[in-house]
C-alpha cells in the first residue's frame, strides 16, 4: 500500500499547473519563458496576478490531495510524509517534461497544511520575524524553510512526546529536496552580499 502511495502521489506531482495552465492560454512553453520554471513566479510574470494565483493553488493542491490520500490509506505520518516527498519530488522532476518542473514549495506547502499545519504556520510567523532582517523574500522563506526541522523536533519535545525518528528524518529529507531544487536561488543570494561589498 505504501509503494502504492508513493507512485501514485509522484504521478499526481508531475501534473505541473503552471505548464499546462499556460499551454491552455497562450500555446506557449513557459519552460521556454523567462526563468524556465513551471511555478507560480514564473507563470506570474507571462499571465500576470491570475496565472501565479491560479498555478499556486494547484501546485498547493496537488500537496494537500497526495497527503489526505495517504492518510485515508495508510496509516499515520510515516506514509503521509512519504506520500508529500513524492508528489513534490513529480513537481520538480515531471516524468512527462523530461524531469524539468517547478521548485516543489507550493506543492511542499499545501501538503503542510494537512501533514504538519502548527509546524507551517510557525514557519510563516519565523519568515514574519527574519524577513525585516533579511529584507529578501525568497532567502527568508529558505532561510525559515532549513530551520523547520528543528523547529519541529522542539514542537514534539514542548508536546512530551519522543522524537519520531523514522518520521523526523523523512521531513528532513523532504526539506532538502525543496531546498536542492532552489539551489541556484541559494547560491545567488549568497552572492548578493558579496557583490554589495
């Protein structure tokens, strides 16, 4: 049941909104426009406010269905937390377009909202407090997104709970699968202060 789950929400990952959201308006390849990526940022700039809107909820969308299957078919977080590392893994490397998609923090995110929704919304009140320090928005949401492990392994320790080590460190790796598919925006922004130098 578990492979199951986890082939079926790859599947559901590799439906990239954005590719297909574009192709439907302008027959254009948004793979072929601008950055080259499938997001809601990209697709923000050729279709304007109502492109990012409608791609991030999709991409959003694909996270939240994969993880609400998971947890009507499995049992617990472990394949719940299988099943997003999948459908955001479809994300970023779509069978279909030759492994070139999106960044997978849409995806990431809408499953969040089912998987571990306190840890999200911690997430967002840390981008709150680094972004007036940081004054980047893309480096404050990765910068928020490396420290979600560790703000989730304090979470379980305030609860009373033990650490759930197989469940931990499936979340850690889903963190760094987003964070490797936004490498090259990590490597940019540590440029950024060097070059202002």
């Amino acid at each position: 049941m578990t492979l199951l789950i986890i082939a079926s929400s790859y599947l559901l990952g590799c439906f990239t909104t954005g590719y297909y959201l574009v192709r439907l308006l302008t027959a254009q390849d948004i793979r072929a426009v601008s950055s080259g990526n499938v997001g809601s940022r990209n697709v923000g700039r050729l279709l304007g406010a109502k492109g990012f809107i409608l791609t991030f909820i999709g991409d959003a969308g694909k996270g939240l269905l994969a993880v609400y299957l998971a947890h009507r078919l499995g049992e617990g977080q472990l394949p719940a937390t299988a099943a997003l590392i999948a459908v955001t893994a479809g994300h970023i490397w779509p069978l279909q377009l030759r492994f070139k998609g999106g960044k997978g923090f849409a995806t990431f995110a809408g499953g969040m909202l089912l998987l571990y929704p306190q840890l999200l919304l911690l997430g967002l009140a840390l981008c709150a407090v680094l972004y007036p320090l940081l004054k980047r928005t893309t480096w404050t949401g990765l910068v928020a997104l490396a420290c979600t492990p560790l703000v989730l392994a304090v979470m379980q320790r305030l609860e009373g709970a033990p650490l759930r080590i197989p469940e931990f460190t499936l979340y850690c790796l889903l963190v760094l699968l987003v964070l490797f598919a936004h490498r090259a925006n990590i490597r940019q922004e540590l440029r950024k202060p060097a070059a202002q130098e």
